[in-house]
C-alpha cells in the first residue's frame, strides 16, 4: 500500500506500433537527400559535363592589334588606292584568326605519331598556290577589262584554266599540310571531279551575258555605290536613297570582287573603256563570289554524304545538286539567293558530319 502523499505512479505507455515500409522508405529518401545537399558532389568520382578549354594564349592579341592597325589606316585615309579594299580584307582575316588562336581555337591535340611538315616541304606548295591565285586574279581582271581578242571565248578559257590550276595547287597544299591523304590519287578522289565538273558546267561562259534579272542589276549598283561613297555601312541606291531592304553580305562580297578585279566603280566609269574599242564584262566580277559560295556547299555536303553512305554516294548527291536547275540558275545570279542558301546547305551538311563524329574524335 502507499500513502495519499505519495504522487501515483505514471503508467508505462503502450507498445507503439512498428513503422510501414513507405514511411521508411520515405525517411530514407530525405536522409539521402540532406547528406547529398550537406557534401559538395566529387567531381574525381564522373566525367564533366563538358571537355576542359583549349589554353588561352592573350599574346595573340598583340598580333591581332597589328593586323588591325593597316586596316584602321585605310578607314580614316580619304583616298585608296587599286588594292586598298582586298588588302583590308586580308588584314581583317589575318586579325580575325589571331583573335580565335587567342581564345584557344585552334590548339587541338595532334597525332603525335605524324611529323609536322617542315617549312621546306611547304614553301613550293605555298608558292604554287600563290601563284595560282594571281593566275586568277590576273585572267579576271583581263576578262573585266575586256581587253582580250574574242573575250567571250577566251576570257572563259583563260579564267577556267587558271581555276583549275588553283584546284591542283589547293589539292597539293592540302598534302603537304596533312589535310588529304597522299596515299591516294588526286584523279582518283571522287570529290576532284566533282569540283571539277562544277567549274566546266558553271564558269566558262558566267561573265559573258549582261545582268539577267532586274534585281542582280539592281544588287550591283548598290555595290557600287558602296565603293563610290567609300561607305559599307550605310547602303544607298541612288533612285531610291537609303537601301536596308536586304542583307549586306552579296554587296560586300560584289565590293570585294569589284575591287580585286579592276572595276571602274565610279559615277559613269564602269563601261567607259567602250569608247576605246574594249569590251568590258564587269559580269565575272559580280558572279564569281557567288560561283565560289556555290563550289563550297557542294563539296561540303559531298564530304557530309560520302562520310555516311560511301564516296559515290557523295559524288551523285553533289551531282545531283550541280544539276538542279533553280540551284544553277541563282548560281549564275549575283543576288542575295546564294549567299544565304549555300552557307545554310554548307551548314545542314557540317550537323549531319557531326552527328556520324566519334564522340572522342
């Protein structure tokens, strides 16, 4: 017995029932989920999402300033000279790729079982291809000036001719580089004739027919204006004034070939040598950029075919692009038509390369 001083004693609770699977279940998921909030992840334990950079190298940027400055020069000069504008061009592509050495563009592993090319191995390549392309710039310039006896035949021969000697020198500097292998032949690559067959179907004959379509007329007097207002920027036709109506890239493309070429851009000059007995074509220098954007797409989607289906399945898509009469006939047309479909067909062909890559390649 116990006294009425005596405080009662608790009584002892009652067996609490055992937890279910899902509330452990659950209670584990939140004590996983504190300790992976709690500890930074170990980047040791995967790979990262994505593959480290390419070492930055600012050095570069000196280089680029340096190619700059010609370019810088020639903008605030009142007067240019023949080849001011393709030599700005030059120091804006030298400047540009000093720039993405810079950030590391280019710094790629090598094979480091192939040996570098030596710069005695490539000095010939590079004075074949140098003078390949003066070749060219030389018969363009004649073709321009009309300055040839029977210049509709033998511009187109002369300029097809010297196209083709800058096919052969790209194709050995190419070698030389290690961008083509040497083991094979350059006759016996499908993609050689598929370039080739572009030049002989499309070149000859491109500067021998007056501007065709009223808007390619229209599109190279707002090049020349450019060239004659020395204003790339601010386009301008003279019927209409300002002109934003299109992309700019086929009026800077026609301004570069107008001035590598020799045309005589200013107000009244661009067909005065009739008055002498020549014949100028400023044709070949409106079209070939375009000609040019147009070989590039189609060897781009050949490589893009022969990577995934074999080379002759590549050369008859290229062919069968070649021979699509709307794309032959914009490729005979300096309008902004070409300018925008060859790069977006170049583009559609380097994803589907992409997507047939090794992922470590």
């Amino acid at each position: 017995m116990r006294s009425d001083d005596e405080a009662p004693a608790e009584a002892e609770p009652a067996n609490e029932p055992a937890a279910t699977s899902s509330e452990t279940e659950l209670a584990s998921a939140e004590a996983h989920a504190t300790s992976t909030v709690s500890q930074p992840p170990d980047d040791d334990d995967g790979e990262p999402l994505t593959p480290p950079g390419n070492p930055a190298r600012p050095r570069r940027y000196l280089w680029a300033l340096a190619a700059l400055l010609p370019v810088f020069s020639l903008m605030a000069a009142d007067r240019h000279f023949a080849f001011s504008v393709p030599l700005g061009f030059v120091a804006l592509a030298l400047a540009s790729f000093a720039i993405l050495d810079a950030i590391g563009s280019f710094d790629d592993a090598h094979d480091p079982s192939g040996a570098a090319p030596s710069l005695r191995a490539l000095t010939p390549r590079w004075l074949e291809l140098a003078g390949a392309s003066v070749a060219l710039v030389v018969s363009l310039r004649l073709a321009v000036g009309g300055v040839l006896p029977w210049p509709m035949w033998s511009s187109g021969v002369l300029v097809t001719g010297s196209m083709i000697w800058l096919l052969f020198a790209l194709y050995r500097a190419g070698v030389a580089l290690g961008i083509w292998e040497q083991s094979r032949a350059l006759v016996s690559r499908h993609g050689f004739w598929l370039v080739l067959t572009n030049i002989l179907l499309y070149l000859p004959f491109l500067g021998s027919y007056s501007l065709s379509d009223p808007w390619e007329a229209h599109y190279g007097e707002v090049a020349r204006e450019m060239l004659s207002r020395d204003d790339w920027l601010s386009l301008w036709w003279a019927q209409d004034g300002w002109f934003w109506s299109k992309p700019v890239l086929d009026f800077w493309l026609q301004g570069l070939s107008f001035s590598l070429t020799g045309v005589h851009y200013m107000p009244d000059q661009m067909l005065a040598s009739a008055a002498n007995g020549a014949l100028p074509a400023p044709e070949w220098a409106a079209r070939i950029s375009i000609f040019l954007f147009t070989v590039l797409a189609t060897y781009i989607l050949y490589k893009s075919v022969a990577k995934t289906f074999g080379a002759r399945a590549g050369f008859l898509s290229g062919l069968v692009l070649t021979t699509a009469p709307y794309w032959y006939l914009i490729a005979h047309q300096s309008m902004t038509d070409m300018p925008y479909v060859a790069p977006l067909t170049a583009a559609l062909a380097l994803f589907a390369l992409a997507l047939r890559a090794e992922p470590e390649a």
